[in-house]
C-alpha cells in the first residue's frame, strides 16, 4: 500500500517563501507525473504545478515565476518551491502521483495547509 505523506506547510507572511515536501511510503513503479493540487475554502481543487517522469513541468498561470516544482526520482519524491506568496496562495496542498504498472493508477495525499497572511 502506497501512502504520500506531504510536509511543510505553515503559516507564512506574504512575501515570504515556504518548500513542500512529498514522501511516497511504499513500493511505487511506473510513476508518469508527480505533482501538486489546492483547495481554497469554498473553491474548488486546482492543479498548481506537474512534473513528468521526464522532467516536463507545467504550471498554473497563477503561480508561473513564483513556484517551482521538481523531483527525486530515486527517492519518490517531489517538492514545490514556494516563493512570493499571496494571499490568494492560502489552501489546502496535496500532492498528486500518477503511473503505469499493470494498469493505470493514482494516489493521492491528505493535504498539508499552506496559509498566507497580508
């Protein structure tokens, strides 16, 4: 059983910076795309930024030149580099996995709430 148990959420100032963690716990092959989604209060989820096996990103408009996700395949691990935070950044992150082995599949974790103060 694969679990994905994300890190470093807080409270930050806007402005300030803040880098997000995600650990997959278990045996994972065949991994396609790691990456990271949010949910405002009230709104709903919203891709925030992907990252391929191959190393291709693609971002929200929202956060283009402000964050920046990447990976370590070796470890199963994939990270969001928050910086420039708004107010508007405050939600809920979770990290996302995709693959392939014997068919398609997709983990998700339980979220790790990022707030952002003016």
């Amino acid at each position: 059983q694969v679990q994905l148990v994300e890190s470093g959420g807080g409270l930050v100032q806007a402005g300030g910076s803040l880098r997000l963690s995600c650990a997959a716990a278990g045996s994972i092959f065949g991994i396609t795309a790691m990456g990271w989604y949010r949910q405002a209060s009230g709104k709903q989820q919203e891709l925030v930024a992907s990252i391929s096996s191959g190393g291709l990103t693609n971002y929200a408009d929202s956060v283009k030149g402000r964050f920046t996700i990447s990976r370590d395949n070796a470890n199963n691990m994939v990270y969001l580099q928050m910086n420039s935070l708004k107010p508007e950044d405050t939600a809920v992150y979770y990290c996302n996995i995709r693959g392939r082995r014997f068919g398609e599949y997709e983990y998700w974790g339980r979220g790790t709430r990022v707030t952002v103060s003016s």
